[in-house]
C-alpha cells in the first residue's frame, strides 16, 4: 500500500531519489556532513517563510494556501542587477546550510558572479507541510506539477519581498529528482529562468519504480 500511494502521488512516477548513501542520506547531507564547521555562517541563517503558497496550482478555484519554508543568503551577493541562484530541494528535509556551504559548486559559483542564494523546500518534506497527515486525499498534491508551480510563486513573492531587480537573472540548480524539476522548470516557465543546471536528472522512466517509493517514504 505504502509503494502505490507514493508512487501514484508523484508526477510521471519517474524521478530517481538523491544519491544515497546507506539508503538514507542525499548527496548534500553527505557532503555537508564533512564540511568545517568553523568556516560556516549557517548559524546566522534563519527559516524564511513563505506564507501563501497555493496548495493547488491547477484549481483556481481553489485558494487554499500553506507556509513553505526558505532559506537565503546575501553574504555575495552583489546588489541590483546581480544574478539569483535557486536551489532546488527534493525529497527531504532542507538545510540552511546548502546556501553557505563551501562544498557546493553552486555557492562557489555564486562567489565568483555575486550571486544570491537561495533554497527552496520541496512541498510535503521537513517543515514545508501543507497538511497535518498524509491521508491519500492530502497526498493528491505531492506531484511535480505541483512542486514546479510552488517555484514559479515562489519567485514572485522572493522578488517583491527582497526587493529583487526584474534585470537579476535567475538560474535553478537541482541534483537527481530536483534536477528533473530543474530542467522542467526551464521548459514550463522559460521567461523566469535564464538557465538550469539538471545534475544527474534520471531520464529512464520505469511504471513501476519502487526503488523511488522507498526513498519517498524514507523522507516522508
């Protein structure tokens, strides 16, 4: 029962988890795992909330809304007109410490062209909950389509909220399942995205992936 409501709740039931170590841990968690401490300002980054995103982007009937949870840095970043990067999050719990780690290309791009930095909670993991239980008809709203739609509102409110230049380019970066959300992200909403960055986005789709399922469930 737990393989057919994760994997019908997912769109295209195509998406391969995170690299995982010991079947538990995403590629990030590991890396993060190793990081000096000493040399982190993750401490100073605090939850960041957005507080009306659409439990339902397809009913616009439908004004439901829910509290997802964000996280950003300025620390390099060079002011109006400087670029954007977006870290797509996947199927677990966000780390403030994505938009300040040293062991991640993205920020090590993000010193060298002044960039802000930004991580956005995947819908239904850690505390970006749109629901308080995971009945089958609350998880009807686990999917991509869903997810992407949360990204593109998601932008509009950052925008107006830190007062971002509509001349700031903006570039998504995603790993595994956040990469096939990456290089969707591109082709559903071209205009908001100069470009994305889809690392190791799984392009075999199986009608019965439940190696996928598991890690759903995990992260649940």
């Amino acid at each position: 029962m737990v393989r057919i409501v994760a994997l019908a709740s997912i769109a295209a039931a195509a998406a391969a988890s995170n690299f995982i170590v010991d079947n538990r841990f995403r590629v990030t968690d590991h890396l993060l795992e190793f990081e000096d401490k000493s040399e982190s300002v993750s401490a100073v980054i605090e939850d960041q909330w957005f507080e009306s995103q659409l439990i339902d982007h397809t009913d616009a009937a439908n004004k439901a809304t829910w509290k997802q949870r964000y996280f950003f840095s300025d620390q390099f970043y060079g002011g109006p007109g400087s670029p954007v990067f977006l870290y797509i999050d996947g199927e677990g719990e966000a780390s403030n410490s994505t938009v300040v780690s040293s062991g991640l290309f993205m920020n090590e791009l993000a010193k060298k062209y002044k960039a802000m930095v930004v991580n956005l909670e995947h819908r239904y993991y850690g505390k970006s909950q749109p629901f308080p239980d995971f009945s089958t008809a609350n998880l009807k709203y686990l999917r991509a389509e869903q997810a992407l739609a949360d990204i593109a509102t998601f932008q509009d409110h950052f925008k107006a909220k830190l007062n971002v230049t509509q001349d700031s380019k903006w570039i998504a970066f995603g790993g595994s399942y956040p990469g096939m959300l990456a290089a969707w992200l591109k082709l559903k909403y071209p205009g908001r995205f100069v470009g994305t960055l889809a690392s190791s986005a799984p392009i075999h789709t199986k009608s019965d992936f439940f190696e996928y399922g598991d890690i759903v469930t995990h992260g649940l």
